[in-house]
C-alpha cells in the first residue's frame, strides 16, 4: 500500500526480527536437553567476554560491506544476485596479488592488493549491468550465474595450484605479515575493518541523498521510465550501481582475507553475500538502516555459534534460525519493492529453463 | 437483463461515471453502446456484469442467467498457457480430481472451431497476437455458456478478416437466442452489426434507436453532442485572433488585431526573438513499424512559434504512438523528426529536451512523476544539475526553487510529502511548473487535462494560450474534441495511425473532425471537398 510512512517501516522490522527470535526460542527450547544454557549462551554469550564480542563487531563490519553493496544496487532498481561469488573470487585475487606483492612495503602493498579485490568484484557486478543496458538481459540472473559458476573454479584454484603445501587445510598460503591488518580487541578477530565499514556507510549516505548523482541514482530506481522521461541517463545508472555493488563485495572480500582469515579458504565466504542481501532488505535499503541490520544479523549469528560450541545446539540448528529469518525478512519486504514477481519470474526460469 | 437508473461515482477521483442510467437488453438482439470517450459505456456494462460491486440503482436480470464481459485489452498469464489462462476456476477434472488438460483443449478447440478463430489451446499466452488475445479472450467468455455476452471494443486489435470472424459469432449467438452487448467506437461496424443502438454521453443515455431507422451522420451527431452550440459563438469570437487561416502565422497577423487579442485572458504577444517563419518543430515522413504492425504512416507536420497545433483522434487510433515519437520516448521506423531545424542525435527524452522541447505526458503517474518521491524531487527534476555545487545538491536552493514555482502555480501540497500524497489536480500543476519552468520553445501537451476538473483544466488551458501568446510552439495531443476545438488554431485529425486531414480556420469543426476521428466522412465534411485527399480513399464501402 501508499502507506509506508517510516515509523509503519519501523515496526515491519521490529517485528520481523522480534518473530525470528521468538522461533528461535521456541526451537531452542524444545530441541536442547538444557533450555536454559541454550537460551542463556545464545542471547548472553555474544557479550560475555572480549573474544565473542570482538568476533561479533567483526561479522558485523563484513555484513555492513556487502549489505551496503547490496542496498545501492537495490537503490537504483537493479540487483546484484552474485554478492556470494564476488566476494570469493575477490578474496582470491586479492590475496594472489598481496602474495605477489611481498616485497613492496605494506603502505603500498596492501592498497594495491585491496584494489585488486575492488575491481574484480567491480567488473564481475559490472559485466551483468552491461549486459542488461547493451542486450536487456536480467542482471539479476546473470549476476547469479557468473558469480556461480565462479564459485567453483576458486575453490580449484585453492585446493589445486594456489593450494598452501605446508598447511593441511584447504587454504592458499598465507599473506605477508606485514600486510595483515592490526587487531583491536585480541585475541578477537575485531580490526580496521569496523572502522573502513562505519566511513563507507556515512560516505554512501551522503553520495545517495545529497549529491545530485544520487538524486539521479536514487530516481532512476523508484521510477525508470521517469528517470528516463527527466533527461537521466538511465543505462549508466544500470552499469554503475552493478560496479559500485561489486566494487563494494570486492572489498569485502580483501579485507576479509587482510582484516580476519590471512588467506583465502576453501568456503570461508559462508554467505557473506547471501546474508547482505538480508541486511540490505531490512534496512529497507538505506545505508543507516544497514546499522542496525548488520548488528542484529550478527548478533544472531554470534548466538548460534556461541550456543552451539557451549550446548547441545547443533550447527544445522543455526542454518535453520538463519533461514527463518531470511524468509521472514524477505516476505515481509519484498512484496512491498515490487520484485517479487520479478525474482519469481527469475527462479522459475532458472529451474524451468525457460522449458514451453 | 434490464439496468434500471444506475449511477456510479468513482470514490477515487470522485467522477460521475453514470448517471441515472436505464437500459433493457433482449434476448436474440445485438445491442450497440457507442459514444466518446468518458461517456460511461465500459463502467456501466461492469456493473450490468457484477464486476462493480457499488453502485445505485438496481440490476434486473432472471435467476441462473450467466452474463460475461469481455474486456478491452485482455490480460493473461503470459507464461502460461491460452487453456490455462481461460479454464481457471473451470477446469475438467479426471477421475483422480487431476486437472484433465486434453479435455480442456478440446473443448477449446471445438469451440474455436465452430466459429473459425485461429487460436491454439496449447500456445503460451504471450505469443499471441493481440488479435489472438482478443479472440482468445472471447472463446474464454463463451467458455461459460454466457446469457448475455458483453463485448468492449472487441475489434479494436482486428483485421477485417477477424472482425467478420468477430461478427459471424455475434450472430451465431443472436440466432441462439441469446443477447449480445457490443461497446464501440466504430460507426460502421454497428450499422453493419446491431439491432438497436444506445448512445451514451457524459454519463448518460442520450437515446436507444433502431438501427434500421437512423444513419452515421445522425449517430455521430448524437455522440458528439448537439450542445457543441452552446458555446459556439463565444469560442468564434475568442478565436478570431487565431483564424489566420494559413499555416504559417507573423507576427503581423497577432498585432493587426489588438483589440480581439484584448479579449483575451493572456497578456499581448511578446515574441521572443525566434524566426516566426521557421517551424520549431517538424516531423518529415515519420513511420512508426512494431511487430510488423504500422502502427503511424508517413507523418509530416511543421509547428510554427506562437501556434498551437491539436492532435486528436480516438486514442486507439495511434495516438500514443504519436505522444511517444513527438517527446522522444520511441524511435521511428523511417522519416525524421526535426527541433528548431535541428536532428537529434538519438531519439531519447535526454536529447529531445536538450534541443528544446517540454512535455507534459499522459501518463502522469508512471511518466510523469515519481510518486514515491518527494513533491520538491519531483520539481527539481530537470533543474537538478543547477543546484549541483561540487557534486553535493544544495538542499536550500533546490527548496526555495521550488517553493517559488509552488507559489506561482498555486498548488495545495508539502513539499517534503511524497507525490502520492497529492490530488490529481496538483500533480498535474507539478508537472506543468516543472516543465514550463524551462521556458522551452516546444511544448508538447498530452490529454493535459484528463481526470482534471473544470477549474483546474481552464487553469492548464489558460497556460497553454499563456504561452502560445509568448511565442511558444505547442503541439496539443487530445481526444477531447472541446479541447481541440477551445485551443487549437489548426487541428490535425488521426485515423488509423496516419493523418487523416488538417483542418484550419473555419474548417474546425465538431460534426467534421467528429466524422473523420470515426473514419467516416459526414455531410459537413462535404462543405470542403477540396480537401480531400489520398487518405479518404482507405475507407472502402462508405
């Protein structure tokens, strides 16, 4: 309905999360031997000590990288389905090029090797966007594809020639030593990445509302063919958000490998992307609203990983309360954007393949 | 059936649909609807179908009868198949209470069979032809066995071969007993089709005929109205400064007569320092070719500065093709279109508005607004690069900018709101103050004042003659023959897709553009037989 005044946006989400939590409960309740240790750890544990606290303000500032991708996609009506894959394979050349990048000093180094990771995600998202502005294919679709069918030669390239002979993990080597990003909460996986995270979203906040490109951003996604109608070059506003989304999943993907892991391992994205997307639709695609997003999504993921190393909670009892929270979210939010025809329409051709 | 004083308001725009209106429909009798656009035909035949739950006055119809209409621009599943779009709800089951889909399809084609329409049951839906759709939307209606089968412009999308295939059913059906509706605009279908006639206008019913007993001169005259006299003189006198009678109008001939132009509302012509000779806009040999369909043929026009050209024709008649290849919005097929003797470099909205041009689309919800946006966003939009400092849109400019056109235009509205919050009227107002703060030497109008109500299209029409005074070139798109007939120095009538005549001066006249929006030539047109010309000839057997 017309009716989507902000403080009725407010309570969709509010009641979005408070239903996920309150199934949560209820799971919890009925599937662990000891209820209340489940309960406790799942909700309390993320505070309790610096480790999972650091550990969750660090899956925090990855969500709000890639929510923040998706929701300037999402801003100018086009959607970047390939977060999962960019992410990965940018993690990949980032940490090639730091590899390859040893000898430089780390002042040099570890931008070059971020940057790399930003243009990969960049012309993996952008390479969709031009193929919907020059043949009018579904970005959405291609995204999806390209970034799938990467997926699996990444994880080639980690277990084959990139793979770290002296480690009995699935890993590439390691980056150098100098390059990796300082840790702010030790022994926490908490770094920089907060801080870079915080800069972007202020800095999208203001390049979406209060430049008069993201006028022309912001408008070619409520209404195109009004967009089109004012004189805005809408194609660009397809190829440029599809970049500026990749360049963002890219980045995430570097700084993942510079900030937390040290190298790149076999799966290590675990739905970084996916989950942006959830991010990027309960903060009703606005870059403020990734905050509180991000920080519910990871709490919540910090819960169940605390309460499955402390209880009887098991790891496929936290995929369980990611997915009711993703189809609570998309329910709630994907009727009111419209797309749900449209990514209906998109899955059915995918399984279907277009079949008469 | 029989409708007995109905009347229906829409609550949403608050308009008299329907006023007052009785109607009986017999059995084995094809009933004929016609009149203007506007005049009420479609709404009253949804409710006489139940499609519209709330309205006054009753509906009479014996218990069991099944009534269906079939409505204009049929909409289906496109996915899915042309069975599956018209057995919803009605699908043959199997023993096992699966849907039996071969007994679908054969009852289907059994029924496209009998009456020789050329579509398959098993066709996805969007492959069909709109002639297809429209046929298949048809067999979809009789699919129900229907008492009374209601059709709305079932031969808008038809060739004459469907159009017969069409009509052969019709009178299939009448022979059966049974009663048939038909909603049209075409004078010669219904004399070649109906039993009776109903005229419907502004709401009402202006008389129920014979068709034997009346003739298209006498339909038209009756759709169009008698009481295009009521105003007559006043709107000669007014446009006395108008009547140039050329094509091309100086300067010379606005000043000649101060006192007519006195008269007028506007303020006197100041022209701008443009060469009133030189057409601002032009369109040479303009076709305009989709899916093999020539939907415009070989169109040419000039429109000189100060002069305000109408463009009318039943929409349907390729109107909104014209609106779409006037602002840019498509691209001809062949031909080119000229700005101040300018080419575009590519037929977009962006390159037409840099050479000049403003446009007030029809389409003011998807086109021309973004509803979701702020009315101050919707005002900026094509001042958006001015209040650019350093990349950064400065909020305080951008306000008092449109605080000022808010004031000049008067419109009722917060600016922070979003544009939805708006009354038809203002938004209207919206688009105008954006558009006419560009002060473009082109403007182009399209059915500027629909869903308007009386003040605030005389508002929108005083703008219009505002600016024209100004020396501003408008070309005004328009099914509303008062309009055309109130603004228009010259009028350029469309039928099927080409121009059918230009009519200037004393020409322009109801009965004569009437006759020609309806592709046939009445008495009155006869008044000019010089002015025939190669188009007249498309219409066989008149």
């Amino acid at each position: 309905m017309s009716q989507s005044q902000p403080d009725s946006r407010m309570q969709v989400a509010v009641a979005t999360i408070g239903a996920a939590l309150l199934l949560t409960v209820l799971l919890l309740i009925s599937v662990s031997s000891t209820p209340y240790a489940a309960v406790r750890a799942f909700f309390i544990g993320p505070f309790s000590n610096r480790f999972y606290l650091g550990n969750m303000l660090n899956v925090f500032s990855m969500l709000s990288i890639t929510g923040l991708g998706m929701a300037v996609a999402f801003r100018a009506g086009v959607f970047n389905l390939g977060g999962e894959g960019q992410v990965y394979v940018s993690a990949l050349t980032a940490t090639v090029a730091g590899i390859a990048l040893a000898s430089l000093p780390a002042l040099l180094g570890l931008p070059i090797a971020l940057l790399v990771g930003v243009f990969t995600g960049a012309v993996i998202a952008g390479l969709s966007g031009l193929f919907r502005h020059l043949w009018d294919t579904d970005e959405l679709i291609t995204s999806f594809l390209i970034a799938s069918a990467s997926i699996p030669i990444v994880d080639y390239l980690i277990v084959g020639p990139l793979n770290d002979q002296a480690s009995n993990l699935l890993t590439t080597e390691r980056v150098p030593l100098a390059f990796r990003l300082p840790r702010l909460l030790a022994p926490s996986q908490l770094n920089p990445t907060l801080i870079i995270a915080l800069l972007l979203l202020a800095a999208a906040y203001v390049a979406l509302f209060r430049t008069v490109r993201g006028y022309e951003w912001r408008l070619s996604g409520l209404n195109r063919q009004f967009a089109r109608y004012g004189g805005i070059h809408t194609g660009a506003y397809i190829v440029f958000p599809m970049l500026v989304s990749g360049a963002l999943h890219g980045l995430a993907g570097g700084l993942f490998v510079y900030g937390t892991h040290y190298a790149t391992l076999v799966g290590f994205t675990a739905g970084l992307g996916w989950n942006g997307i959830a991010v990027a639709l309960i903060a009703k695609r606005h870059p403020l609203g990734v905050v509180p997003a991000a920080a519910a999504f990871a709490y919540l993921e910090s819960g169940a990983r605390i309460a499955m190393l402390h209880t009887d909670f098991t790891f496929e009892l936290g995929t369980i309360i990611r997915a009711v929270i993703f189809l609570f979210v998309t329910a709630s939010v994907l009727p009111k954007l419209g797309i749900s025809t449209r990514v209906g329409r998109s899955i059915r051709l995918l399984f279907r393949g277009g079949s008469a | 059936m029989e409708l007995r004083h109905i009347t229906k308001r829409y609550l949403e725009n608050d308009v008299l649909a329907v006023r007052d209106v009785s109607l009986a429909l017999h059995a084995g009798e094809i009933h004929a609807l016609i009149g203007e656009n506007g005049a009420g035909k479609s709404t009253l035949m949804k409710i006489a179908a139940g499609l519209l739950p709330e309205y006054d006055g009753e509906v009479k119809s014996d218990a069991g009868k099944v009534c269906r209409l079939v409505q204009q621009h049929p909409q289906f599943i496109p996915q899915h198949q042309v069975w599956e779009n018209l057995f919803l709800g009605i699908e043959p089951r199997t023993r096992w209470g699966m849907i039996d889909q071969d007994a679908a399809a054969r009852r289907f084609s059994a029924l496209a069979g009998r009456y020789a329409f050329p579509v398959e049951p098993r066709m996805r839906a969007e492959r069909l032809s709109a002639a297809q759709a429209q046929l298949a939307a048809i067999l979809g209606a009789l699919l129900h066995n229907p008492d009374i089968l209601i059709l709305d412009e079932p031969t808008a999308p038809c060739s004459d071969h469907e159009t017969a295939l069409v009509f052969g059913m019709m009178r299939d059906l009448r022979n059966d007993g049974r009663a048939v509706v038909l909603i049209t605009h075409k004078l010669r279908e219904v004399m070649e089709i109906s039993d009776r006639i109903t005229i419907m206008r502004h709401g009402r019913v202006v008389r129920t005929l014979l068709t034997a007993d009346t003739n298209p001169g006498e339909l038209s005259s009756l759709m169009i109205g008698e009481d295009c006299q009521r105003s007559e003189s006043d709107r000669r006198f007014s446009f006395a400064r108008r009547d140039s009678g050329t094509t091309a109008r100086t300067p010379l001939t606005d000043q000649q007569d101060p006192a007519t132009a006195a008269q007028q509302t506007s303020p006197p012509p100041s022209l701008r320092a443009v060469d009133p000779a030189q057409p601002v806009f032009e369109l040479l040999k303009v076709s305009l070719v989709r899916r093999g369909r020539m939907l415009l043929e070989n169109l040419d026009l000039r429109l000189y500065p100060g002069e305000i050209l109408g463009i009318t024709g039943i929409r349907e008649n390729g109107l909104e093709y014209i609106e779409d290849i006037l602002s840019g919005s498509a691209e001809p097929s062949s031909g080119e279109v000229r700005i101040q003797g300018n080419l575009p470099t590519r037929y977009t909205p962006r390159v037409f508005r840099k050479l000049g041009l403003a446009y007030i689309p029809t389409d003011r919800l998807m086109r021309g607004a973004s509803l979701s946006s702020t009315v101050e966003d919707n005002m900026i939009l094509l001042e958006r690069k001015r209040f650019g400092r350093g990349g950064l849109l400065n909020r305080r400019a951008s306000a008092s900018f449109s605080a000022a056109l808010q004031q000049k235009f008067g419109i009722t509205a917060v600016l922070g709101k979003p544009m939805h919050t708006l009354s038809g009227g203002n938004m209207q107002k919206v688009i105008l103050s954006r558009e006419l703060s560009q002060n473009s030497p082109v403007v182009v109008f399209s059915e500027p004042s629909w869903g308007l109500d009386f003040r605030s299209s005389q508002r929108v029409h005083d703008e219009i003659l505002r600016l024209s005074a100004e020396g501003v070139g408008i070309i005004l798109i328009s099914s509303d023959i008062d309009e055309i007939l109130s603004l228009a120095d010259r009028i350029v009538v469309m039928y099927k897709g080409s121009f059918a005549r230009t009519l200037h001066g004393s020409d322009r006249v109801r009965d004569t553009i009437g006759g020609l929006m309806l592709g046939i030539e009445s008495e009155m047109s006869l008044a000019a037989p010089e002015d025939h010309n190669h188009d007249s000839s498309k219409e066989p057997g008149q």
